[in-house]
C-alpha cells in the first residue's frame, strides 16, 4: 500500500528498533511508496512511511533492494557533501564516505553482505540515519 511521506520532524527524530519477520508488510509498503515517489525518490527508510523499524529500500537504476537491520562495517573516503529528503525541506550539508561494507537481512530475512560505492552507498548512508533520529 502506497503511504503518505512522514514530515514530522518530532517523530523522524526518534529512534527506530530492530525489524523482525513481523514486519513483512512495512517492506511491502515501503516498495510500493517508493515506487509511487521514484520520480523524486532514490531511497526511503521506513520511518519515512510511519514506521519506527530498521528497514531500507534503496533504487539502484531498473531495480530496488531491501536491507533489514543493516550494519555498516567498512567506510573509506570521507566526504562532504548536500542532500535532500522527501520528508525535509530543502537541502543541508552533510558527511559521507565513498565505500561502504554492510551486514544486512534480505527482504527474504536472509543475512548478506554488501560493497557499495559512490552514489548508492550515500544513499544508504543517508536512509541509515534515519535509524537515529538524524535529520541531514
């Protein structure tokens, strides 16, 4: 189900909990928000969506993926840069690295491993901080 986009900044400031199997529908709602947003939208948290849980989507080009849970094990190549977000106004500045190894559940709870660089690993970054209340 396609929900509305979270603006609050008091509840996106709290911190989100662990995910579990239980929450199979906040994934499902949060491919199709994302879908619904893709025109101005390269990744949500589920916080985003109304839902203090530790789950991601992130759109790689033709496809999306989930992380439930992830962990950030490796990061090189600090940097400073700006973002947006659809749940902010405007844009603010904000540190970020190049590469980044993630530990992480699969939309199927699976554990993976991930490398990723450049543009998609700030987009996990950025959806990550999320999970602390962080507001760019």
């Amino acid at each position: 189900m396609v929900k509305q986009i979270v603006r609050d900044p008091l509840f996106l400031q709290q911190k989100s909990e662990p995910a579990t199997e239980a929450d199979k529908q906040v994934i499902m709602d949060l491919t199709d928000t994302l879908k619904a947003n893709s025109d101005r939208c390269v990744g949500m948290a589920a916080n985003m969506i109304g839902s203090r849980k530790r789950i991601i989507i992130v759109s790689a080009g033709f496809f999306s993926f989930i992380m439930i849970n992830p962990v950030i094990t490796k990061k090189t190549g600090k940097y400073e840069t700006e973002e947006g977000c659809l749940s902010l106004d405007g844009v603010r500045p904000c540190t970020r690295y190049k590469e980044i190894e993630v530990d992480y559940l699969d939309q199927n709870f699976k554990r993976q491993h991930g490398k990723f660089v450049d543009f998609t690993a700030q987009i996990i970054q950025h959806e990550m901080d999320h999970f602390e209340g962080i507001l760019i």
